[in-house]
C-alpha cells in the first residue's frame, strides 16, 4: 500500500473517531502516526502541533496536513487533509439534519454532556503529552529525565503573562520564539 493511500486512510479513521475536534484529536492522531505507524517521532509529533497552533485554521487539519507533508510531500499532505475532513463533513450535515428534529429532546441533551466530558478528557490527556515532551523531553517522565528548566520558567512566564496582563498571545509567541532561539539554539561545530 502506499504512502499516500496509507495517510489517507489512517486520517479517515482519525477524522471518524475525533468527537471533540481541536486539542481532543491529537491523542488520537498521536496513537495512529507515532505510536501504530512509527511515521514520526514523539518530538517531531511535537514540533507538528506546535506548528499547526501557530498557523490559521484548526488545529486538526493543520496537523493532518503537515505530518502528511513530512511523510510523502505534497501528495500526502492533500490525502492526509481530505482523509481527516471528509467524514466530518458527512457527519455534520447528517447531525444537523438530526437536530434540527430531535432539538427538545433530553436525550440529545444527556448523549451531548457525555462527548463533553470525553473530549474534556482527551484535551488533558493531550496537554499532558505536550507538558512532558516540553518538561522532559519525553511523553512519560522517567526519574532519570531531568527537568527542562528553561522550558519551565518559559512556560510559567507565559502562563502569568496571559492571564495577569492578557498578553496578545501572537506577540508572547513571537518572543518566546525568540527566547527559544538564545536558549536552544546551539553553535554549529
């Protein structure tokens, strides 16, 4: 089978099981492109979704995107996208449809609660991840892993920049950019 085909089916399966969208995908597309596929490591998955954050539009076809353009280019990056879109846009017409009838039903209400608090769970169990691999350089800290403590003290510094002083997060993100580059970035030999 090849690359391309590969991508778009796995995105397919993705884009069937992502109730929640946004930060609840990526656990999943994490499971499925580093664990099962071994197409990319942990930190170049990281470096993906930092990335796809950074650019407009959402987050789950901007990450669909990208690791389809590290694995088989351009190609892979359309076959990747479509498979992650197209059965949520079939959904999503035949739901409305659906709640456009059903609108004062209770149960539709009692079902919708529960994917709430599904996706909740799977929003953490992403933002665990990324505070690891930030933290430890690693998706599950290990008592060897020392501590990243420039990433920390960046990391806490943008938490209380955005919530004491509202800090438009486009320009935290361009300075912690360049606090990145002095911090990580090494000499070449």
């Amino acid at each position: 089978m090849s690359a391309v085909w590969s991508l778009f089916t796995t995105f397919l399966q993705i884009g069937l099981l992502s109730i929640g969208g946004g930060y609840a995908i990526i656990p999943l597309i994490q499971e499925q492109v580093v664990e099962r596929a071994g197409w990319v490591s942990e930190k170049v998955f990281t470096d993906i979704i930092t990335i796809s954050q950074m650019t407009p539009g959402p987050l789950a076809v901007n990450t669909s995107t990208f690791v389809g353009l590290q694995i088989a280019g351009v190609p892979g990056a359309v076959a990747a996208t479509v498979g992650c879109v197209l059965c949520g846009v079939a959904l999503s017409l035949a739901l409305y449809r659906f709640f456009n009838r059903h609108r004062e039903s209770a149960y539709v209400f009692e079902v919708l609660g529960g994917l709430k608090a599904a996706s909740l769970g799977l929003i953490v169990s992403a933002a665990a991840t990324i505070l690891l691999l930030a933290f430890f350089g690693t998706g599950a800290p290990t008592l060897e892993a020392a501590p990243d403590w420039a990433a920390l003290a960046v990391f806490a510094a943008s938490l209380f920049a955005l919530r004491k002083w509202k800090v438009n997060p486009v320009l935290l993100m361009v300075v912690t950019g360049g606090l990145g580059v002095l911090v990580y970035l090494r000499p070449l030999p």
